[in-house]
C-alpha cells in the first residue's frame, strides 16, 4: 500500500495558484486530507439544513 507524500515532500509550486499568492505576499502550505472536511464536503451539509 502506498501512501500519499507527507506535506514538506510536496513542492509549494504544485498547487496552480501559488506563485500568485506567494507574489502578494502569501504563503502556500499543502496540508493532508482530512475525510469529510473539504469544502465541498462542508458546503453540502450547510444545504441540507433547514
């Protein structure tokens, strides 16, 4: 089985947008995946309520 890089093995320049951010001033950091807590994941259980 293998598993997926630790986040100090991925390079910042592998999201599309960092050197865009990184140019105004920002940090990007590659965090690891958490089930059930992306944005999407979020923004569907906020729908469903009444």
């Amino acid at each position: 089985m293998s598993r997926s890089p630790s986040p100090r093995r991925i390079g910042i320049t592998t999201t599309p947008s960092s050197s865009l951010v990184r140019s105004l001033g920002g940090e990007v950091r590659v965090l690891e995946y958490l089930p059930d807590r992306s944005a999407t994941a979020i923004i569907g259980r906020m729908r469903s309520l009444p």
